[in-house]
C-alpha cells in the first residue's frame, strides 16, 4: 500500500478523493450536505488564515482505498491538530484506517504537534442511525472523547413568518441601543477592528470541552484573508452584526456556496459585556432575512454546536433547526 501527500494541484488526485470522501457520506450519514469537489480543492488551495490543509492518500495497484485530511494551524495553536480518516467501504477491516492513523502520528512527532484530534461521528436521540466502528476504532487506539457537537439542519422557511415576525419583535425591544448592521461580502471599513475584535473572543467563549484550543488573535489582514479565501472558492459571507456605541456587540455568519442549495452557519458570538439583551437571537434572525432575500435558491442550512452549549441551543431550536447527528471530537494527548 502505497501512502502519499495529495499535490492539490493534482486535479485528477483531488476529484478521486473527493468521490471516495463522497462514497463514504452517502453510505454513512446520508442525511448530511454533499460536498462538492470544489470545496476539497479550495480548502487545500486557499486553507483558512494561519493554517494549512493536507490530504494523505492510501491506494494499491491504482485503487484509491483511503484518505487522512489534516488541518494544522500554523500560529497560536500550533500544538494542535485535525484529522478525519475514511476507508473506502469495500476495503475495511484490512489495516487501511491503522496504516492512516500511524502516519497521523508519524506527522504529529516530526512536526511537534502534542494534541491530536480526529473526527468522528455518532447517532443522536431521535436522529437517524451513525455506524460506531470509527468511534471505537478511535477508543481501541487510546483516543477519549473530549467534545460533542450537534449538528443541526434548518429548512429554510420553517418558521412560520407570524412566529418568525414575533420573535423578531421581542428580541428587538430586548436590543433598545444597539443597531443592526447586515452585509453580503467584505467588511465595511468601519467595522473592520471592531469585528477583528471579538471574533478574537471565540475560543475563550464556546464551549470547547477538554479540546485545547487557544485564543488567537483576529485582526484586519485575517479578515482580509479570509474574504479572498471566500471569494476565490465562489463562497459568499452573509453577516449581520450588532453595534452599540461603535462597538461591535455580537456578530453573526452564513456562508453560501456557488451552486450549491445547502448553506453553513458558521459562528454566532455575543460579547460577555453584551450578553442579556437577545442579541444572538436578533442578529441570527436578520441574517436568515438577508439569506432568504438574496440566495433563494438555499433550502437548507446547517450548524453545530457543543452539547453543553444550551444558550445557543435554545436559539436554534426556537429557529427551527432540528438535530442530525453528533461530531465528536476524539483527542489523543502527546508528549511535546
């Protein structure tokens, strides 16, 4: 078995891996969002800010058999580490996922990265059924468990428009002061620091069980880099922020991808000295506005957050959504 770095200029390598990282969903968790083979290309291509994106391939006499895809940040998380691992079904059971997990390792020890996480998935109460082979392929190489997020799936249009106007209502008179400002796209000028400030809060403030991920520092060339990261895979970033004073008070962001109906809520945060006054169920509101005047093609719209996360929780079950599945997050601590 031959184990080799995907070349992401590599067309013919990425489309294979992306049909087998496809074969793998809709035999497993069909219920879930396909991902187009754009996205594997872009991700490695244009990884997020401060961070690199690889994929490692396992094949044999020209069959592709399996994948490990690694997410590495490159500056304040440095210690850290992210990996999914698929087997092509009909090669399971052969020492595919070992031979994987042993080059995860090999990778971690060159590279000085003490904690390893590596997804997997799991059935949640009233969900559809999630095989646990992963989960217990994770345990019998000494990985815990250290986080669990549910994913949620929102139909668009779910919430009657009298429940969604009410709510709206609510959760404004709870705002008194504060402004909503939405966009589609870059970042205004003026709400650049403000927005680089307290997305630097995101991973002091969800909840993050016993993954250590540390607080990084979000300023104006990472939100520039982020939106030519965007831009260049054909992903729109519908945002809706509250502001009080001139200050950025809670922010919130859809991300829509060309020619696809399924959309991702990515993160909702309200700053500590902001909290009481409904903003995460306002700002979340008005951009579900903003998604539906703009991108009416979107049915869907998909989120995760952490089990203990019951805040957030509540607001997205007051929206609609209704959970799929978990991702947990299985941690293997290193020597540094």
């Amino acid at each position: 078995m031959d184990l080799r770095l995907l070349d992401p200029a590599d067309s013919e390598g990425v489309r294979r891996a992306a049909e087998l990282f496809e074969l793998v969903r809709a035999a497993e968790t069909p219920e879930l969002a396909p991902v187009p083979e754009a996205r594997y290309s872009g991700a490695l291509q244009h990884p997020p800010p401060d961070s690199e994106c690889r994929c490692y391939t396992a094949e044999h006499d020209g069959t592709l058999l399996g994948l490990l895809w690694l997410y590495l940040p490159l500056k304040e998380n440095a210690h850290y580490a992210e990996a999914e691992l698929v087997v092509h079904p009909d090669h399971r059971r052969r020492g595919i996922g070992s031979a994987l997990l042993d080059r995860l390792l090999e990778l971690a020890r060159a590279e000085g990265r003490s904690e390893l996480i590596v997804m997997a998935r799991a059935a949640v109460e009233g969900g559809p059924g999630r095989p646990d082979a992963g989960p217990r392929f994770l345990e019998r190489h000494g990985f815990k468990a250290a986080l669990t997020e549910i994913d949620r799936g929102l139909r668009v249009g779910a919430l009657a428009p009298e429940a969604e106007e009410r709510l709206f209502q609510e959760a404004l008179a709870a705002a008194e002061g504060y402004e909503l400002v939405s966009w589609i796209g870059r970042c205004p000028e003026e709400y650049l620091e403000g927005l680089g400030r307290i997305d630097s809060q995101i991973f002091a403030e969800i909840p993050l069980g016993d993954v250590d991920l540390r607080p990084r520092t979000v300023d104006a060339q990472f939100i520039r880099t982020r939106e030519a990261r965007a831009e260049a895979q054909g992903d729109s970033l519908i945002r809706t922020i509250a502001v009080r004073g001139g200050e950025v008070a809670a922010n919130t962001l859809i991300y829509t991808h060309e020619g696809q109906e399924h959309a991702d809520q990515a993160i909702t945060i309200v700053d500590p000295a902001h909290r009481g006054h409904r903003l995460g169920l306002l700002v979340k509101l008005a951009n579900l506005r903003q998604l539906r005047e703009h991108f009416g093609h979107v049915h869907t719209v998909w989120t995760g957050n952490a089990d203990t996360n019951a805040n957030m929780a509540a607001i997205n079950d007051l929206l609609g959504y209704r959970p799929v599945d978990a991702r947990v997050s299985y941690k293997l601590q290193r020597d540094a």
